[in-house]
C-alpha cells in the first residue's frame, strides 16, 4: 500500500545547509505523523547531473534501457504517494543538480511517455534567498509555479503544489528577530505533511 509513505529528494552542497534543516523539519514532522519517510541527498550520493548519451531520451524507443542509476533511482520512487523536492532557488531557477535529476530520472519511457508517475502526489519546496515581495513583483514566482504545475500536468501527476519559503537568507525585509523568522520558516516546512 502506497498510503503515507514519502520520497523526500534534495539538492544542497552543504549537509548542514538551511535546506538540510528544512528536509530534517518535514522528515521529522511526517514521522511523527506515522509516515514512512526515505530521503535522497543528492549531493552526497555523488550524483552526476549532467545527461549523456545513456540517459538520454530516445523518442521512438520508450523502452529504452537506461543507466543502471537512472532505473535504481528511478524505481526508489516506487510505493511512495507522495514525493517531496526541497531545493534552493539559485538564479531565479533550480540548483544544476536537481535539474540534472529530473533531465535523467523523470525520463521518457518511466516518468512519461506511456507510463504512469510513480506516486500522487508531488510538493516542490523552493528556499528563496530573498523577499518574496521582489520574488513575485519581476515574476519569478508565477514563472517557477508555471513550470512545476505544467510539469506535474505533463507527468499525469494528481497533485502539484509549490511552497515557496522566503528570505531565507534572512537579509531583507528588515528581519530583527532572526530566531524567530527562522523557526516560522520551519513551521512552513512542516506544514508541508499537513497539506
């Protein structure tokens, strides 16, 4: 049974990074909940984003065979109704590395193109650096939410959802009490299971 178990994947150079802490706040509150959690750090398993010719997609073949990483990782997704992708935003976008995940992993002939998305849900947790105010006013965010729900609807997933956490670099927005902008931010992350 797929019912409450969950797939968290993250991308972070720093395995004490805020978006580690984010990832342990949602793992720990899921836990709590009941919920049979397992992460992928994608860093430091090593994962190597750049796509090469084994893994890239072959639009007359949807059974083409993949690297022997692509289908571990791709299968890991396996009995899981809900994945979880926590990253920073890095150039208004996503970090190489997890880009390089979905390019490789979410492939053609497993993700899509006759096949059925793994799980039911997905929930995209983006750490903005800056204000949300100066996220949404050039755009950024209805650009990002436009490509991940257009993605989800591609992939046939159910269900999309985006939380975006800001300023978590905690220099704008005048931010007095950064113990406390910190700790609300966590609150949002683990938020995240209730929704």
């Amino acid at each position: 049974m797929k019912e409450n178990n969950m797939y968290i994947v993250w991308a972070h150079p720093r395995s004490d990074s805020l978006t580690a802490q984010v990832v342990k706040e949602i793992q720990g509150e899921a836990q709590e909940k009941g919920m049979k959690v397992a992460t992928l750090d994608l860093y430091r398993i090593g994962f190597n984003p750049a796509l090469d010719v084994a893994d890239e997609p072959d639009w007359d073949n949807p059974n083409k065979q993949y690297s022997p990483e692509v289908h571990r990782l791709f299968n890991e997704m396996a009995d899981n109704d809900t994945i979880v992708m926590v990253f920073p935003v890095w150039w208004y976008g996503f970090p190489a590395m997890l880009k390089g995940y979905l390019d490789r992993v979410w492939n053609n002939g497993l993700a899509y193109g006759g096949k059925d998305f793994p799980a039911k849900r997905v929930h995209w947790v983006a750490l903005v650096g800056g204000s949300e105010e100066g996220y949404v006013k050039y755009g950024w965010e209805k650009n990002m939410s436009d490509y991940l729900n257009s993605a989800g609807g591609y992939l046939g997933i159910a269900e999309t959802r985006i939380t975006y956490l800001y300023n978590t670099i905690g220099v704008e927005e005048d931010i007095t009490d950064s113990k406390s902008h910190y700790e609300t931010l966590f609150e949002q992350a683990r938020g995240v299971v209730a929704e």
